[in-house]
C-alpha cells in the first residue's frame, strides 16, 4: 500500500498542498488520542480516499474535456443555429414573396374570370343577334323569292310589251317608209328634176348569196343619165345609224356599178348627228317627216 505522502504526490498539484495539510493536523491530532493500530488504519482510509480522489481527480480531468468537446459542439451548434436562423429569414422572406405573388395571381385569375364571363355575356348577344340575322336572312330570302316571282312576271310583261312595241316600232317605221315611197317621186322631180320610173322597198342580193334590205330604193333618169336612189328610213337617225348608212352605199354601189343618190327620211336628227353624217356620206340629202307631202 502506498503511503499517504505518495499518495499526496499523485494528486493534481493545486490540491496536494492542502491535502497535506490536512493530513498533517490528523495526524498530530490522532497521536494524542489514537493508537498506532488505528493510526495505521487511518492511514488506510486515508490511503483508499486517496485513491478515490485520484479517480475523481481522472474524472473530473475527462469531465472538463467532455465538456469542452460539447462547448465545441455547442459553438458549432450557435454558428449552425445562426445559419439556421438567417436560412429560415430567408425562407420567410420567399415565403412572403411567394403569398404576394400568389395573391397577384389569384386577382389576376378574378381578372380573367371576370373577362371570360364578359366575353361569355358578348357571345350570348352575338348568338342572339346571329339568330336575328338568320332570321331577318331568310325573311329576305323569302321577299327575293318573291321578288323574283314578281320580276319574272314583270319581265314576262315587258317582253309581251317589247313585242308589242316592236311590232308598233315595225308598223310605224314602215308607215314612215310608205309616206316617202309615196312622196319623194314628186319632191325629187320638183328639187332635181329627176324622173322617178321606179320607188319601193326591196332586197339587193349579191353574187356571194348575201343580200340588203334597202328601205328605199328608187330608179330614174337625171338629165338623160340613169340613177339611183338608195334611201335609210329612221324614227331618230343617230351617228351608229350614219355608220351602218354609209357601209350599206358602198356595197350597193359596188353592186349597180354605179353612183346612187343617198337620202335619210327620219322625224329628228341633231344637228351634230346630221353633220356628222353628210361628212361620212357625201352628198347626203335629210328629208323630214313633215316635209313628205305633195
């Protein structure tokens, strides 16, 4: 068994001063009043305390660096804490960020559904004003079909109506025709001094096989010499009529070898028409209606 002043020894230092100490007053204590017997057991006591301190002593040694291990862990722990903290600011922060923005979206979603019920609103009016239109279409349909029932019979009309008036146009051309066969014998004696042997309406047929109408045709002698008289016959004699006039001379002339005598028997002819006509066909003669008489 160690002694007690070894023991001491194996202390830490800042309790070996102290122990011995202590020691030391038992010891003068115990000489006065115990035996050497007892002091040796007290010796033993004090040698097993010693023991048991020193273990404490390890103990406590471990304890003191457990805990500074764990003051290590716990610095750690702040710094991770603070980490924690700053990240979890962060994170609340986004999360704000996050619930404004959703926010937004949910006003611009009752924005866009109150456009879409707008728009629903607009297309139930414009299906109501499409069916209106349909409506008013086939009202229109029907009044067209009607139209033209009525137009049908309208221009049935008319065509009865041009017929008519044709046939009147045809009587009254071929009265006009009639009064100047009759007339203009005597009118040319008297102005020209013609002999009129032969005044009709009749057809000229060519050596090809086509033919004219001519509606006035005249045959007589002018101062001993033959002519002829090739006359046009029009209610208004207009510039197309002069045209067509003046064609009519030229394949007749080419048919009788010969120079005819033109003339135009008409109610009205303007007096640009009229110019115009005598400078296409010269020698030209207009005869008015009112002047066929005897």
């Amino acid at each position: 068994m160690m002694s007690y002043g070894n023991l001491v020894r194996e202390l830490p230092a800042e309790v070996q001063f102290p122990m011995m100490n202590i020691l030391d007053q038992l010891r003068g204590e115990l000489s006065d009043t115990v035996t050497k017997t007892d002091f040796s057991r007290l010796e033993g006591v004090v040698s097993v305390l010693g023991d048991k301190t020193l273990e404490l002593a390890e103990a406590q040694k471990r304890t003191e660096l457990r805990v500074e291990e764990l003051a290590g862990a716990q610095k750690e722990l702040a710094e991770a804490q603070k980490r924690t903290e700053l990240r979890v600011e962060e994170l609340a922060e986004a999360q704000k960020r996050t619930e404004l923005r959703v926010e937004e979206l949910a006003e611009a979603q009752k924005r866009t559904e109150l456009r879409v019920e707008e728009l629903a609103e607009a297309q139930k009016r414009t299906e109501l004003r499409v069916e209106e239109l349909a409506q008013v279409v086939e009202e229109l349909a029907e009044a067209q079909k009607k139209t033209e029932e009525t137009l049908g019979r309208v221009v049935k009309r008319q065509d009865r109506m041009g017929s008519q008036l044709g046939g009147l146009a045809n009587s009254f051309g071929y009265f006009l025709e009639n009064e100047a066969i009759r007339f203009l014998p005597g009118i040319l004696g008297r102005e020209r001094g013609i002999d009129i042997r032969v005044m009709d309406r009749r057809f000229v047929v060519y050596a090809d096989g086509r033919d004219d109408e001519i509606n006035i045709y005249g045959e007589g002698l002018e101062d001993g010499r033959e002519v002829y008289i090739i006359g046009e016959s029009k209610s208004q004699f207009g510039k197309k009529d002069a045209d067509r006039f003046r064609k009519l001379l030229l394949r007749v002339s080419d048919h009788l070898k010969s120079e005819v005598c033109p003339l135009a028997v008409t109610h009205s002819v303007h007096p640009d028409t009229e110019a115009y006509a005598k400078e296409m066909i010269p020698g030209l003669r207009f005869y008015m209606s009112y002047e066929l008489k005897e």
